[in-house]
C-alpha cells in the first residue's frame, strides 16, 4: 500500500483536510497494486457534524480510514493531515488517538473474556496498559469511566446499561454495537470519529435510534462523523451535510 502527498498549502482551519495524495492496495506480492484513489485526491471535512462516504465495494473506504487511523502502515511516506489547523503525520494508531481520531470498524473486536466495564476501564483507566501501548495518558479514574460510560449508554436508551456487567458473547448485535461506539466516545480528545458499517448486523428496528442518538451526541461534543454507508435509508437517518463518494479512484463531493 502506497500513501503519497505534496507540500501543504496554507488552510484555512478545517476539522480535517488531506489533499493530492495516493491509495494502493496490493493483495499480494505476486500481484500488481491496484490504485484505489489516484494523487489528485482530496478529502476535506469543514465543520463539525456529519458526513457520509460511499462507494462500490472494494473502492477503498475502509482502506482509507484504517490507514488515516495508522491501523494500517502506509508504504513510503505516512500521511499528513491538518486537524484544526495543525499538521499532523499519522505513524500509529497512537499518532491518530492524539489527535483526536477515533474510530469504529465493522470487525472490531471486544475481548470476550472481559465484562464491558472491564474492557472500558482497562482501556481508558489502564494506567499500565496506556504506558505499554504509548496511549495519551488519562487523569481519568475507573470510578469516573464508568459514569461516564453509563451516562453514555443511558442516552442510547436505559435498557443498555445494564451491558457495562456483560460479556461480549452475551449481548445482541444492537448491544454490541452500542458498547463499540461507547468505547471510543470516551476518548479523549476526540475531534473526528469515522464509523465503517458499525450497524452491520444490527437488527433494522434497532439502529435508526443509535443513529439519531449519535448525530444529538456530535452536536453537543462538536464532534465532525463520517460514516461508511452502502444503506440507502441509513444514508437518510444521517442527513449528512456532505456525501462523499469514492468513484473512479477520486472522493466526489455529492449533494446532500
């Protein structure tokens, strides 16, 4: 995989900005690279709220957020983006934390063998786990992650907070989605959160209130989303204010 960029021009503050760079994907060695977005490509999100990003499957999408979330390493040169103004370049997972990037894939796991509160506690309070894993050192207590925690899925409906006593196996698809979300709107700082599919396997009576629950929460954090979504009526539960579309190796800017 290949990630390439030009000098940076003067910005005028964006959320987030990253423009004339390259995505490659080589599934393996005997096999060319494929280009997924040639070195034109731009990406830019003004203002807080929500933003939608679409495509063919294979087109890129959750490429591009694994390697903007240092999940996956860019050959060559890593990334810069500017984030409120500021140039970041983005190594790690770490680099993407810290500057307030957070993220939920469709194949995130949770550790099955620790309860909610375990798994939150341990990350967000894990003083040991965040210095071994070079994590943004939290102030935070466990006492205090779990009311957080519990606010949080609280306002996703009361029936998820008894989910903070479960074990990953023992909750519903919808249960499982809610504690990935909860999981990352902990973090601290967090400017931008991108969702790939994160309802993929909830039921369909159950995600329109995550949904709307999600775009009351950015408003009030000014938190800028931008999900992944192949969903027609998903795509009208965001009211989006700006549908991206990845097609013909460029990120198209659609009406919303």
């Amino acid at each position: 995989m290949s990630f390439s960029h030009p000098k940076w021009s003067t910005l005028n503050n964006p959320v987030l900005e990253l423009h004339g760079f390259s995505l490659s994907s080589q599934t393996s060695p005997d096999k060319p690279a494929r280009c997924l977005l040639n070195e034109n490509s731009k990406l830019k999100l003004d203002l807080p709220g929500v933003y939608t990003l679409e495509g063919d499957n294979q087109a890129g999408k959750s490429t591009l957020l694994k390697v903007l979330m240092g999940a996956i390493p860019a050959k060559g040169q890593s990334p810069v983006l500017h984030i409120a103004g500021k140039a970041i370049r983005i190594k790690s997972t770490a680099d993407a934390r810290a500057a307030g990037l957070g993220a939920v894939f469709q194949d995130d796991p949770l550790i099955p063998s620790l309860t909610v509160a375990e798994q939150l506690v341990l990350i967000h309070a894990g003083k040991k786990l965040q210095a071994f894993s070079h994590r943004r050192m939290s102030n935070s207590t466990p006492a205090a992650v779990l009311r957080e925690a519990s606010k949080l899925l609280e306002s996703y409906g009361q029936n998820y907070r008894p989910i903070l006593s479960k074990y990953p196996g023992q909750l519903s698809g919808g249960a499982l989605a809610v504690a990935r979300l909860v999981k990352v709107q902990l973090q601290k700082p967090l400017n931008v959160l991108f969702l790939d599919e994160a309802f993929s396997g909830v039921q369909r009576d159950v995600w329109p209130a995550i949904i709307g629950q999600l775009r009351s929460w950015s408003a009030e954090k000014q938190v800028t989303i931008l999900a992944i979504t192949h969903n027609h009526e998903e795509l009208i539960r965001w009211q989006p204010k700006v549908r991206l579309t990845i097609r013909d190796q460029q990120i198209h800017t659609d009406l919303s």
